[in-house]
C-alpha cells in the first residue's frame, strides 16, 4: 500500500464519518454543530461555553446559540462552576447519553467490524487512529493560526 492510497482511504473514511455524524445529528433532531459540541462535552466532561468555543472555534456568539438550542432539547444543562461562580459549566444530560447511546446501539456493530484481526493488529489500528487524530488536531490549530495572520475581507476566493 502506497502513502497515497492510504491518503486517500483516510479522505474516503472523513468524509463517510462527517456524513454518518450529520445523519446522527439528524436523528436526534440537531444540527451538525451542535451534535459535535454535545460530544465534546460528553466527551471531555464539563465545559465552559468559552473552553468549548475554544476547541471548535465557533464565535461566542454560535457557542451561545448551540448551548441554548441544547439545553432547550434537554441535551445539556448548565451549572455554577465550583472553583468560580462567574463561571457556567456545561454538563451532558443522562437524557442526552441515553439518546445517543441508542442510536449508536443501533447502527453501529463493532463486533463485526471488528472480526477476523487479532490483539496485535487491534493494536496497530488503535495506535493509528490515536496518532491520525493527534495530527488532525495539530492541523486545526495550525489552520486557525494561518487564519488569524491572514488579513480579514477581499482575496479569498468564492466557495
């Protein structure tokens, strides 16, 4: 296998995965943007509406939008941060974990995707998807600091 065809195995599997998590989205009647920020709070734990405007890059502005649109659904709920009472934290309801739960529970069978490897080479994809998401990561900051160096208005071509 050639780095290029697995550059574009790894293009191939995103793309199925944004379309699979808009669908998720869709069956639990939110939007795109909002069903990744209810996983990054399931995900992470609490969260400040600034900490989660931070790693998604949303203005506060949207991040105010989602979390009341969230909250709203009984997806989140928000509570005094104990360290700082300036501060709300962002909490996942057991609504929300029994919703996607289910819908995971239903479409998703590791144990047949999962067939036919052995530990080692469970391993081996575990290790490449840990170091395919750190680079991502990596990526999305390096992108959003191109971004905030670039001056803002005219020069950008039509999407």
């Amino acid at each position: 296998m050639t780095v290029q065809t697995l550059g574009a195995s790894l293009r191939r599997h995103s793309t199925a995965t944004v379309l699979f998590h808009h669908a998720v989205a869709e069956r639990l009647g939110l939007g795109p943007a909002d069903h990744k920020c209810l996983d990054l709070v399931t995900e992470r734990g609490p969260l400040t509406g600034s900490e989660l405007a931070r790693i998604t890059g949303l203005t506060s502005g949207a991040i105010t939008g989602v979390v009341a649109r969230l909250e709203g659904a009984g997806f989140l709920r928000r509570e005094p941060d104990p360290q700082d009472r300036r501060k709300q934290l962002l909490h996942c309801t057991p609504k929300a974990r029994r919703q996607i739960g289910e819908v995971f529970a239903e479409l998703v069978d590791f144990s047949a995707l999962l067939s036919g490897f052995d530990e080692d080479q469970l391993a081996t994809v575990a290790e490449f998807l840990d170091r395919a998401t750190d680079v991502a990561l990596r990526q999305v900051a390096l992108l959003r600091a191109h971004a905030m160096t670039k001056p803002q208005g005219g020069g950008h071509e039509p999407r």
